[in-house]
C-alpha cells in the first residue's frame, strides 16, 4: 500500500506547481501526491529498451514517444501517473507540455512496491482512457509480459508473453517486437 507525502489535499494547479519544483516525482490521486519510489537497474534497462523500440517503430508513424518525467492524465481529472514508458499522437502545446491526455499505448516495468498498483489500481484508471489501445506490463525478474488490448467493442481482453522467442504484436499499431528484445538488458 502506498502512502501520500502529506495529509494535504491539492488542487490540480498545486500540484504541478509542486511538481515543476521537486527534485522527486509525485503521482497525484484524488488531490494527494504519492512519492515515485526509485527503481532497480534491471527496469531502468528494460524501460529503455521498450523506449527505443517505441521510438523505432512509432516515430515514422507520427507517434511522439515519452519515458518516466511526463505525466498521463486520467479522464476524471484526479489523476495524474508517470507511465515508465508511453506513446502519443498529440499535438505538442503549451497546455500538455507536462501532461499527456490522449497515449495509445502506455507501458508499466513493475517493482515489487508497483506490482499490485500497475496491474489494479493503474489498470483500472488506464482503460478509462479512450484513446488507449494497448497497456502493457513487463515483470523484470521473469519472463513474462502481460499485453491488456482494447477490442473493437471497447473491451479489454489479456495476452501473456513467457516465452523469450515470442514476437509481440501490437496490429493496431502495425508493430511487433520479440520478447527476447526486452529480455536482453
């Protein structure tokens, strides 16, 4: 369970205010910040490696990519998280340079203290927004990687991937990668 920095409620202004000045970053939920906790090497490199092959597979496609400092807000407005890796067609203004509202496809590297948050709290939050195809969850100490994807009813339905030979495909996207891509950090 995730504890909240302080026992005071922010408005949306405040806490990106707050945010702009930290040296640490705060997910904000229903007006209370909750602090990132640190992450090991290992999800580090594998962030890094899903960044890099967003980027090489989405960018000619008109995706903007973003890892770890930019935000992605919840429909509702009361949440704000900091998706280790994500991608979007938004167009860049000075109203969402902090804060994405439309990702595509967003992905989670969880640590023990994110485990229940990135597969519950955040996939809850995550399939309320529209515009999200695809929300994905790679488990760093195994192989294993959960691919949760919108159907064309607005259903969501779960792939796993646990073998390292496996291609991961992403249609909506036109895109697939190898487990073992991931894998090799």
């Amino acid at each position: 369970m995730r504890n909240a920095v302080n026992d005071k409620i922010y408005t949306v202004e405040e806490y990106i205010q707050y945010e702009l000045k930290s040296d640490r970053r705060h997910e904000f939920i229903n007006g209370q910040l909750f602090e990132m906790p640190g992450e090991k090497d290992i999800n580090n490199q594998m962030a890094g490696l899903i960044y890099i092959l967003l980027i090489q597979f989405l960018k000619s496609k008109g995706y903007q990519v973003y890892n770890h400092d930019v935000k992605v807000a919840i429909p509702d407005g009361r949440k704000f998280y900091y998706p280790d890796v994500f991608a979007s067609k938004e167009e860049k203004s000075l109203d969402n340079q902090y804060i994405k509202y439309t990702p595509e496809i967003i992905v989670e590297v969880v640590s023990e203290s994110t485990q229940v948050t990135d597969y519950v709290d955040k996939y809850i939050d995550y399939t309320k927004i529209t515009s999200l195809r695809y929300y994905i969850i790679i488990e760093p100490e195994t192989v294993l990687i959960t691919v949760y994807e919108k159907d064309e009813t607005g259903n969501w339905f779960a792939r796993k991937y646990t073998n390292i030979n496996d291609a991961v495909k992403l249609e909506k996207l036109q895109t697939e990668f190898l487990v073992k891509d991931i894998y090799s950090a």
